[in-house]
C-alpha cells in the first residue's frame, strides 16, 4: 500500500521520457513526406493508393494534419523554461504575427492562404522544439532524424544509381509514341501533377520543366529540388555524425570510425549528386568552423582550414568549369529576382506584397528574357518583399541572434555543437535559396532552433539514457 502513490508518478514521467523518440520519428516523417514548396500543394494530389501514401510526397495540409495530432503530445508535455531569454519567444511570434498583418494587403490571395498554414505550423515546431529539448532524454529526438535521414540518403543513392535513368527512358519512349501505352490513370495522375501538359492541339507532352530537370542529372531525393537535398545534407549531418559516435560507445573505435565514415560519405555523395554549388561552397565554410572548434593548437587549425578550404575550392573550380564557362545561368538569374524583391520591399515597405506572393509580383516585373521564378530564392529577401521590414528584421534577427548566442551555450558539448553548425548552414542557404518554404527544412530547423535553446547540458550525457 505505501508504494502506491508513486504509480500516477511513475506513467507521467515514462511519457515524458518517451516524447522526445515520437518527436524524432514525427521529423523523420516530414523530412520523408514534406519536400515540396507549399506554393505549389495545388498540383501535389494527395495518395491514391497505399503504394502512393508510402513512397510519395504528402501535400502540406496532410503534413499539418499529423503536427496537430503531435502537438497535442508536445504540449502535455511542456516544460518552465527560465534558461530561455524572453526575446527568443518573443522574436518568432512578431514574425508570425506579422504575417497576418501584412496579409491584409496581399495582392494574391491564394497564394497567402497556401503560406499562411505553413508558418504557423513552422512557428509550432519552434514551441514543440522548446518541449523535446526541456524533456527527460532530450537527446533521443536524433534517433529519428538519424533514421530519417539515412532513408532520405538512401533515395538519392537509388537515383543516382538507376532511378534518373529509369525516368530519363520512361518519359523519352512514351513521348516518342505519343503516350498511348499508357493507363489512362496513369496519365490523369501525371498530368494532375504536371509532369505531363497539354499541347495547344490538345495531346499530351512532357512538361518542359521536368525534362531540363532530368537532363541535368543531379539528384533531389524526398524532395522536388535538389538544391532541397543539399539544404537537408547541411543541417543534419553534423547531429547526425555525432549521434552516431554517442549511440556506438559499446563499439571499438575501429567500427565506430567506419559507422561514422559511411553516414558522412553517404551524405556528402548526395550533396555532391545534388549539383548544388551553393551546398559545395557552405560545406566548406562549415568544416572550416568545425576546425577552428577543435581543441588543437592555433596555428594547426588555421594551416588545416587553409588546406581544407584550397582543397574544396580547386575542386568546386574543376566540377563546375563548365557551368562558369557557360556564363552561371543560374546566378545571375538569382540577381533578377532579388531585384525584384528589393524593388518591391522599397516601394511596400510595410507590409511588403503579402505572405508567399512573390511569383505575382516577379510575374509582372520580370525582365521578358528572365526565366520565370515562385520563389526569390533568398528567404531574407523574400521576407522583406513579401511582409516588409518589420517581417524581415523579427526573422532574419531571430535566427542570427539565436546562433550567435546559442554558439557560446553549445561550445564544450560536441553534439550540441555539431547541431548549431548544421542551422548555421542552413542560415547560410537562405541568403540563395528558399528552405523557408519547404516544410521538410523550414519545420526541422525552427524545431532544431526550439530543441538546442531548451536543452540543458547537463541533461544531456548520453543519447541512450
């Protein structure tokens, strides 16, 4: 009888040990099912069938769905958090606020109520990050991800090994006999998803798009974008080595070492399959940080970071020759579109063209030689076009004032350390591509951000406890 009062004690503290591995398994599922911008959910169908539902992309309203069900879990398990400063609560929700403020004046409707959603959603992961962090076990959140990501890396590996090539064939024979071997509702649901597009006589093509995108041969993974992929290879690797090397302590160094050098291959291999030249670049100058953490002797680390860094870009200067020599279209197509951007925050400074409506805006002011853009592929410059000043100073400072203080509460823990690098990559990717917008990126690093505010280091000493 008098060990009975400690049972209602007991189950509250086992649900809060376990909400951190749901939380895990919640990112590994948006890192597998939520790859594509939400501007463009409207052409995303929602599966078909079982096969669909397991290896397709969910639209975004599918996504939220689930988040709503796991932040009821979170927030039952919500923490005080004093260690917390007011301003990192306070930054996130004037963005989100503002959001709807400049909503009121949006010359796109539809394109806002597509946003919308998403950033509150990306706003909840922050709180629910906040929840895992405070958690018993915080730490166990990266057994998902890990998991999630080496499934993510897995579907680049297949389509760099067989699956491009198999797409390249399949698209290039049917069009060859003008798709009539085809199921009919194989076509409705290519066509629904705009691989295939109509012609002005009415028979069916393959959409450009996809056809510049499969003759570049780069890889995108669970995502629409490869670029996607590289932004993804950047954030979680570095959690993801040391999440290896915490859970493998029972293993000889020997095996631990060659654990660790099949993720990092792996993940580089895809970064380096991804064709992303910005990822190349920011890979860089985060192992370039990486080493100035180590705890060597000064000069060692600054000759490595020299060797390192001449390395990488003497070969980023021999892959991409060609791409230079053909005079980086795809750079100086991000310059027509951060003018645009920046024209549009001059003349609405305010509150900007409304959440999301940058392709209305870049629509009507783009040069007519300018390829067409949805996106201003730089999130800061987006933030200020679309909800203007007040949008992009409570963004771009809520997350560069988090990572200059978070970097001083995480030096001397490798993981938190490593978990800081991979949001300082990508806040780096922002400035030249539009991670915001995908749900896979946006929510995995606002919760990452709510996750390394909350935790507490001493709560922290092992993955597995």
């Amino acid at each position: 009888m008098p060990a009975a009062p400690a049972q209602p004690a007991a189950a509250p503290a086992a649900q809060a040990r376990r909400w951190p591995v749901i939380a895990g398994l919640f990112l590994a599922f948006v890192l597998l099912k939520l790859g594509n911008p939400v501007i463009l959910d409207h052409i995303a169908p929602p599966p078909g069938n079982p096969q669909e539902l397991f290896f397709d992309n969910w639209p975004a309203v599918w996504g939220i769905g689930v988040l709503a069900l796991v932040a009821v879990l979170g927030f039952a398990n919500w923490r005080r958090l004093p260690h917390v400063p007011l301003w990192a609560l306070v930054f996130p929700a004037i963005w989100l606020g503002w959001q709807f403020v400049a909503a009121t004046t949006t010359v796109d409707t539809a394109l806002t109520k597509a946003v919308l959603p998403h950033f509150v959603a990306t706003a909840v992961c922050f709180a629910l990050g906040l929840s895992a962090g405070a958690a018993p076990g915080a730490r166990r959140v990266w057994l998902g991800v890990l998991a999630g990501l080496l499934v993510m890396l897995g579907s680049g590996f297949r389509q760099q090994y067989g699956g491009l090539a198999a797409n390249r064939e399949f698209f290039s024979e049917n069009e060859k006999t003008g798709w009539k071997d085809v199921a009919p509702e194989h076509l409705r649901e290519l066509e629904a998803t705009r691989l295939l597009v109509r012609k002005p006589d009415g028979s069916l093509t393959t959409n450009p798009d996809l056809l510049m995108k499969l003759a570049k041969d780069r890889i995108f993974g669970t995502f629409g974008y490869a670029n996607a992929l590289a932004g993804v290879v950047l954030l979680l690797l570095p959690g993801a080595l040391m999440t290896v090397w915490c859970v493998t302590t029972r293993l000889q160094n020997v095996t631990r070492g060659v654990l660790i050098g099949l993720v990092a291959y792996m993940a580089l291999a895809c970064l380096y399959w991804s064709g992303s030249k910005a990822g190349w670049l920011i890979a860089l100058a985060l192992g370039g940080v990486a080493l100035l953490n180590l705890p060597l002797p000064r000069a060692l680390k600054i000759g490595l970071v020299a060797l390192v860094g001449a390395g990488g870009l003497a070969g980023f200067a021999w892959k991409y020759q060609s791409y230079f020599a053909g005079g980086a279209r795809s750079a100086n197509a991000r310059f027509d579109y951060w003018k645009v951007a920046l024209d549009t925050t001059l003349n609405r400074p305010v509150l900007g063209s409304g959440p999301g409506t940058f392709y209305a805006v870049y629509r009507q002011a783009k040069p007519p030689e300018a390829e067409m853009a949805r996106l201003a592929h730089n999130d800061y410059l987006q933030q200020a076009s679309d909800s203007g000043v007040v949008g992009l100073l409570a963004f771009g400072g809520f997350i560069w004032a988090s990572l200059l203080k978070l970097h001083r509460q995480t030096r001397g823990d490798w993981l938190l350390f490593a978990v800081w690098l991979g949001l300082l990559g990508w806040a780096l990717q922002g400035f030249v591509e539009f991670a915001l917008y995908i749900p896979a990126l946006a929510w995995l690093a606002f919760f990452l951000l709510g996750w390394l505010w909350a935790v507490e280091k001493p709560a922290l000493q092992s993955t597995t406890n």
